[in-house]
C-alpha cells in the first residue's frame, strides 16, 4: 500500500513529465531583436548578390592579331657563280679576245627594280673579280639601289649601243673603248655599266648619243636610278677597289665601274 506522500511525488512527477512533452511540441518563439548586419553569414550575402563574369585577355589578344595584317621582308640578296658555256656568248666573245671565255664566270644575283621589287639579273666577269661584285651589288640590293634591268650583253647581240639604249646594266663585252682602238676594261670582263640611260657617257662638248637619256647628261641630278659624285654607289664600288667614269677628266661616263679605272 503506498503511502501518500509516495502518491504525491509520483503525481508531481508525472505532471512534470507531461509539461515538458507539451512545451517540446511548440516551435520557439521568434526573438523581437533582429540580428545585426555583422552577425549575418557571409554565405547568405555572396548567395545572393553573385558577381559579373570578367572577360578573359585571351580573347582580347586573340581578336587584335586577327585585326593586325602581317608583313613580309624582301628576300635577302643571292649571288651565284658559275662557269659559263660558250654559246653564251655567242656575240660578246670571239677568239682573240684578251680574257678567254673559260676564264669568265656567270654571276646570278638579286637586284631592286624600278618598280621596287626584287628581281634576278646575270652578269659574266672575269672570274677574279666575282668576290667583288658580289659585294658591291650585295650594298647596292641592300640600300634599295634601283636597277632597270640585268642582262648579257649576247641578248642584244653584243650591240652596246641596244644594249645601252633599253638600260641594261652589263659587264663583259669584247670591244674596244669608246673613241679608241684599245680593248675597254669590258673585254676584260672588269667593268660594268649600270643604268646607262640614267648615266649616259657624256662628251666633254655635253652632248650624248642616246636621245632618251639628254635630260641625265648633267650631274648632280635627282632621279631613280642616278649616279652622282660621292654617293653611295659610287662608295659601294670605291670600297672594293672600282673607279667611277663620272670622274673622268673632259669625257664623264656615269654609268661606268671599272676595276683600277679605265
């Protein structure tokens, strides 16, 4: 038999038990004091407020290359030297010349046109002077010198007045000097005439016999293609040991390079 106060405390117990089951059964009360800002997680506000894309410099680069056009160098000089077969030479050689044609040489190398664009010319030499060509021209080719055009004497049938009447730049050619009975420094194969329209033989009277090339026959003169005193193709030449016929005393001959003059 239990007693009462056992009864009581049992009673006691089980109304506590019951109050605290009822008061897990209700949601919290909301707190009337908002948080502040700071208490806030940093979480919640990156969630919410999600930042831009940056556009990559990938694709910047990418685009101005595609916009920019690429340039391309001239070729660097060439220069070729061989041997050359008689039938070259069908005109320009002949026996009895002062150089035999098995001792000349074809020089194949690149020269700067008129219409500013590299070309490939030929001229024969005596074959112990090709290292000196080849370095002249290489400085004239470098400093953008223009030349009209590159060819054997032979295309013109070894006529030097054709030849020198369409410009043509050449060197060896079995003739005489102009005016004389001697053999020129051509048919030696060490002289060589460039731009001749442009640089035309002059008579000490002034006058020239190629009607397309008056207006040249005085120095100095601007123009394509000039020579004149103490320019840059008259040093090119003078640093391997050429003289220029725009120095000659009375007659000029400004298209004419020549190795020890003459």
């Amino acid at each position: 038999m239990m007693c009462a106060a056992t009864m009581r405390s049992a009673t006691t117990m089980a109304f506590v038990t019951l109050t605290s089951l009822a008061c897990a059964a209700q949601p919290p009360a909301a707190s009337s004091t908002a948080p502040s800002s700071a208490s806030r997680p940093a979480a919640t506000t990156a969630a919410a407020e999600p930042p831009s894309p940056t556009p990559t410099s990938t694709s910047t680069s990418s685009s101005t290359s595609e916009a920019t056009p690429t340039t391309t160098a001239p070729p660097a000089f060439t220069a070729k030297v061989t041997r050359i077969a008689r039938d070259r030479l069908p005109y320009s050689w002949r026996p009895g010349c002062p150089v035999h044609h098995q001792d000349l040489r074809l020089v194949t190398m690149t020269y700067w046109g008129f219409d500013d664009r590299p070309h490939t010319g030929e001229l024969v030499v005596r074959k112990t002077v090709t290292d000196d060509i080849t370095t002249a021209f290489k400085k004239l080719y470098d400093m953008r010198y223009p030349i009209k055009r590159m060819e054997l004497v032979d295309v013109y049938k070894g006529d030097d007045f054709d030849s020198i009447d369409a410009d043509n730049t050449s060197a060896f050619n079995c003739r005489p000097a102009t005016g004389s009975s001697n053999w020129s420094n051509h048919a030696y194969g060490e002289a060589v005439d460039i731009n001749p329209r442009e640089n035309p033989y002059v008579t000490a009277a002034g006058s020239t016999a190629h009607q397309n090339a008056k207006k040249f026959a005085k120095r100095p003169v601007r123009g394509k293609g000039v020579i004149n005193p103490g320019d840059k193709v008259v040093r090119a030449f003078a640093s391997v040991g050429w003289e220029w016929g725009g120095y000659w005393t009375g007659t000029k001959d400004y298209q004419h390079f020549s190795k020890g003059g003459g």
